[in-house]
C-alpha cells in the first residue's frame, strides 16, 4: 500500500511524497527544495527515502535534488533529453520504472518544455504525476515546444481511465477555474467545482489530487473539441477555429493574459 502526502514547498508548488509503509521507503517527486523532504525525514526516524523522480528540468522541481541524493543516498530518475542534477537514470517516453514497489510508466508529453514526461501507475486506482504539463482546471505554459505538441501531449492524458488520481505540482486551481468560468460560463460543473474550490482555499486547503473524469468535464484545455468551447473561441478571435487544435492555441493564449 502507497501513501501519498503533499509536501507544499515555495508559494504554490507540493512536492509528493510516496510513502511504503511495510519497508518504511519513501519517494518524492519534483524536489525543487530539499528542506521539506529533509523535515520530513527528520520526524519520521526510521525511513529512508530511496528514489526522487523528476518530470521537467525547472528549477522549482529539480533545486532540491542534489542536496537530497547527497543526504539520503536516493536514486534520481529524470527525462533523459533534459539537464537533470544528479540524474542516475536517464527515461523516455514508453520506459518503464519500478519504484517502492509501483510499477510506473513514462509518458513523454512534450510543451511545456521539449523532455517533459510525467509517471503513470496502472491499478484500480490508477495514479498520474503530471508535473506542469495537465494541472487541476488547467494546463502549463507552452514555454519550448509548440501548442500543437501540448495538444496532443494533452490529448495522450485524456485516454487515461477517468478515475486515475491527477497528481500535479502547482496549487493553480482557483485561477484555472477562474478562466474556465469566462470559457464556459454555463457549464454546471465548472461552476459547482469552482465554488468548491474557493471554500478550500479560503481555509488554506489543497485542492488537489483531481480526477481525469472530472478534468475531463472542466479542464477547458481537454475540452478544445467541444463546440460551446470553439463558438466562444470563435467569438472572441471574431474568427473561425478549424480544429481543436487550433481552438486549444487561442485557448493558451487567452489564458497566457487571462
Ligand atoms: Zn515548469
Ligand atoms: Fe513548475
């Protein structure tokens, strides 16, 4: 059995930390600081962290990393086309890791930067660790491939099981759905989810992990195909959208000014 917490870190980042309780090992995904995970660790004497996985080279995910295999001895997986500190073990789209026992698969989903992949676990309760490529309500900036790639990036997420747990790194809930509501203002689920959301954050509480199903019915980035979507696109760029494609691009760059 995993448990999994999220260690907040900086404003708006969590770094998830994967826990295996019968061995007492623990790993953490995207430590763009060490010293969450390093409290951690002190307050639980006794466990070990063995492994570190990083989805993208930003510095709000991979600060941490050195100080962290210095100090625990920790295996550091990482994209393999992307500068990783410490990297042990260099991964690709379709490679496969086990890790405290979880058998992971890698996703590369190329956009928000060229080497993003995110870890997908298959099971009944299937998890994805999404890092800033599918956010709760939203998705990453495009800051070096082509809105086309995170479109189909996007797209391979959408296929997932619609019960897989979203694991994403950023607390960007509220704003996202902020933006949803001025996409689709009549969409019921967006407003009840919306509202939600502000209750949880005016208590200071997370808002994550989300649902595929439920990023499905809300997420305005894996909703470029639906037409009230595309007709509020087209109304506001006066002009019409040929493919979701092009309707997920206008999507991005509203939101980039949103
Ligand atoms: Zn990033
Ligand atoms: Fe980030």
């Amino acid at each position: 059995m995993i448990l999994i917490d999220a260690l907040p870190a900086f404003t708006d980042n969590y770094l998830w930390l994967l826990q295996e309780p019968q061995s007492q090992r623990c790993a953490v995904v995207d430590p763009g600081d060490a010293a969450p995970v390093l409290a951690w660790l002190a307050a639980h004497p006794g466990w070990q962290l063995s492994d570190i996985l990083i989805t993208h080279h930003h510095p709000d995910h991979v600060a941490g990393v050195l100080q962290l295999k210095a100090q625990t001895g920790a295996r550091v997986h990482g994209p393999a086309t992307e500068n990783i500190p410490g990297r042990d073990h260099p991964l690709g789209d379709g490679d496969c890791i086990e890790v405290l026992g979880l058998s992971l698969q890698v996703i590369g989903v190329p956009g928000h930067t060229l080497g993003h992949i995110v870890y997908y676990h298959a099971a009944s309760q299937p998890l994805l660790f999404s890092g800033d490529t599918l956010f709760a309500g939203g998705c990453g900036r495009v800051f070096e491939g082509t809105p086309a790639q995170m479109y189909h990036s996007l797209q391979r997420l959408a296929q997932l099981p619609g019960n897989t747990l979203i694991y994403c790194t950023h607390e960007y809930t509220l704003s996202n759905l902020q933006f949803a509501h001025a996409v689709e203002p009549h969409n019921t689920v967006i407003q009840q989810r919306l509202a939600e959301v502000q209750q949880l954050r005016l208590q200071g509480r997370i808002t994550l992990p989300s649902t595929l199903a439920l990023e499905l019915d809300s997420n305005p980035f894996l909703r470029a195909q639906h037409a009230c979507v595309k007709e509020q696109i087209d109304r506001r760029a006066n002009c019409q959208h040929l493919s979701a494609e092009a309707v997920f691009t206008s999507l991005r760059a509203w939101k980039n000014q949103f």
